[in-house]
C-alpha cells in the first residue's frame, strides 16, 4: 500500500500514476476537517494563489520547458490544466474551479484510489511506503512531527492575490488588451499620475494583518505583496506589476496600469495579477477601490499572506527525496523546497516514477541533470540552506538541453 499525505499538485500526480498501473493508494488529504488557512475548498489540487501555471513557451521560459518535459513523462495534472485552459495571454491559465473538480473526480472514480479526510499527526512504524506531500500548508501537529524526526525545518511568507466579480467592474473606465496588441486576453484598469500617487500613498499606510514572525527577508521574491513593492519606492510598482508598458487605448499612454486575469471559463470572476497582499479585509476593499475601474469592486476572495513550510532535501533527503533516516518514507511537492505549481507537479511525478521502479524491483534514478526537471531537482537536492527554487534557465545552459526521456522508458528502463 502507498499512502499520499497531501492532495494537492503533487499528491494528486503521484496518486494518479500509482494507481493507473495497479497499484494500491490512500490519499490523505486534511479538509475540510482541519482548515489550512489558505485553502477554500475541499478538493483535491486545489489552486491556492494564482490560477496561472506561468508560461507555455519552451523557447524562451523555463516553465514552458518544465511543461514539455511533463507532457512527454504523461503528466496527469498538466493534462487536467490543458483541459481548463483559459485565455490568459501566452500563459497556461485554468478555471481554477473546473480544474480542481476534475481531479477530485477523476481520482475518486479510480477503483483502487482511496481518499481519507484525516488529518495525518504522524507517520506510523509500518512497511508501507508514505509520501509526504503536504505542501507549504502542511498541519502544525505534523510538521511539528517531521521536525521530530527529521531536524528544523525551514519557511518563508508568500501571499495571495484578490478576485472580483466581473459585474462589479466599470468596463468603461477599463479595456481588454495584451501587452503590444498580442491578443485581448487581460483587463487592464489604467491610472493617470495623480490617482496612481494617490493610490500608492494609502497602500503603504493602510493597516497590515500581523503574521507571527513576519520578516521580510523571508519574502518569496517573485510573490511579493504589492504594499511591499510600494514601500520600495514611488515608482516600484510601475517597473513590476503596474508597468504601463506595451499598453493603450486609441494611442492613450498611462501612467500605470493594473491587469486583471479571468479567473474562471466564463468570466464572472477577475484576479488583480500581482496583487499578493496582507492588508487587512477592509483596507483591501478601500484601496483597491480608488483604481478607477474598481471604485465598486466586489471581492469575493481576499488576498491574505501565510507561511510555507519546507524541509531541506541537503540535510533530510537522498538523491530520490527519501528521507535518509526511513527509506518508506518520500517527500514531494513545495514541502522540498521547489517553488512553483508545475514544479510541484515535477517533483511528484519524479516520486511517483521512483516508487513505481523500486516496487518493479528496479533501482531509483536521478533524472539528467541536462533536462529542465533534472536540473531543477538536481539544485534543490544539494543545496545546503536552501531557498526554495522555481525553473529557470540559470540552473542549465540552454545549449546543454536535452530532450528528457518518455515516461515508458524510464519506468521500463
């Protein structure tokens, strides 16, 4: 029997491929028994932050390298996500509702899948084989476990973005538009000098929610709440998710401009994309509402910032993310320090070929460090103090790529 602790990206990967080739599976996932804090739902994959799986160029992003590997190792996921696209510009975007309903269903339907609503406290002495896919969200009774046995663990503040009703936008002060005229996919909500200033002068002194042990130094760089951005300067925010550049209706330029991203098939509801916050509900609600196109903005999901927990694979893992103290015992997913939706999705998918290979029999393998999921994995493996990592071309040389075996080979290999 293999127990998945954790139905989320990698969890439900993991699930999928085991139990498509026959084998036994309990998913172990904690809602809506125990609430996360960041979650809204009870299903599985549940998309916490954003509903874009980031870029699809293979060319010129990372992620859309990661997502070609995927489809030639048969992601189960990635083929979900393709399922729900989403106009979402030269990004994989879902209709995060539709896409996680169809994991949940398609995993409950598998007959030899089984989902268990309990929170899991601990890891019990037995030979089965467990995965520890809890994600940046895993419960405080085991995490509080896992450091037990396995040493201090790590975190850092990531935040979400909120999500308004379409109905709720004034579309005449706003325009559908991709950046140099690419397409109409985002809703840009476009500001002059004078209300931008404004704007920012009561972000960065609107009132924040206290997080124990906030520090800004363990902020995810590419997650930072926009208050953060405003605080760095006047300007921040026009050099990073305000950027008027590319942007214009019938030659008007802006000063800034805040795009908004569907957020489901059918575009009722709309994320500000870039706007991860901490701010307090009803500051939210204030501010966001002297953008010009958002001045009765109805919110139906509020940003809010949370600490995600992670375990260094360096100290607590081998060469396969097997915990060094208990070979049963695997990790997946953000809980081993990589960052990223279709990261997580890698890194489960990796785990789930290993346990497929070792009950064949077979040894484990290391992917090639000369593809983009081997050499993302490769970093995070040996890294000591870790930061979690994302794909990119920094950590391969991309006249070293290589096309990464098919999923057939490396399970049969």
């Amino acid at each position: 029997m293999i127990h998945v602790i954790g139905g989320g990206l990698a969890g439900s990967e993991i699930a999928y491929q085991l139990a498509s080739r026959g084998y036994d599976v309990i998913i172990h996932e904690m809602r809506p028994k125990v609430k996360s804090g960041v979650h809204k739902t009870d299903k599985l994959g549940e998309l916490v932050c954003s509903n874009s799986l980031k870029s699809m160029d293979p060319i010129k992003n990372a992620s859309g390298l990661l997502k070609r590997e995927l489809e030639v190792l048969d992601s189960f996921v990635l083929k979900i996500a393709r399922r729900h696209a989403i106009p979402g510009g030269k990004a994989l975007v879902v209709d995060r509702e539709a896409f996680s309903e169809d994991i949940t269903s398609t995993l409950k339907k598998m007959p030899n899948v089984k989902i268990v609503r309990e929170e899991v406290k601990f890891i019990p002495s037995d030979d089965d084989i467990w995965v520890v896919a809890t994600g940046p969200a895993t419960s405080e009774a085991l995490y509080a476990w896992l450091e037990k046995e396995f040493g201090k663990g790590a975190h850092f503040f990531d935040a979400v973005a909120p999500v308004v009703t379409a109905e709720s936008i004034d579309m005449s002060k706003a325009f559908f538009a991709n950046r140099y005229q690419e397409g109409t996919d985002y809703l840009n909500c476009p500001m002059n000098k004078e209300e931008y200033l404004a704007f920012r002068n009561a972000l960065v002194n609107a009132e924040v929610l206290p997080i124990e042990g906030f520090d800004r130094k363990l902020l995810f760089s590419r997650c930072q709440p926009i208050e953060e951005i405003a605080r760095s300067g006047v300007d921040a925010m026009r050099y990073g998710p305000l950027k008027p550049v590319g942007l214009s209706k019938n030659g008007e330029r802006y000063h800034a401009v805040v795009q908004l991203r569907r957020d489901d098939s059918v575009g009722r509801l709309f994320n500000l994309v870039g706007f991860q916050t901490r701010l307090k509900w009803p500051e939210q609600k204030r501010v966001i509402r002297m953008i010009p196109a958002l001045r009765k903005a109805e919110i139906v999901r509020y940003g809010v910032m949370h600490a995600n927990v992670y375990f260094e694979p360096y100290e607590t893992m081998d060469d396969y993310f097997r915990s060094k103290k208990n070979k049963k015992i695997f990790f997946a997913g953000q809980i081993t320090g990589v960052e990223g939706y279709v990261e997580s999705i890698a890194s489960g998918l990796f785990t789930a070929v290993n346990i497929i290979r070792i009950l064949k029999g077979k040894d484990p393998i290391i992917l090639p460090r000369n593809t983009m999921i081997g050499a993302l994995l490769d970093y995070v493996r040996k890294t000591p103090k870790l930061k979690p990592m994302y794909a990119n071309f920094g950590l391969i040389k991309r006249e070293e790529v290589s096309p990464i075996p098919p999923l057939t080979y490396l399970l049969e290999e």
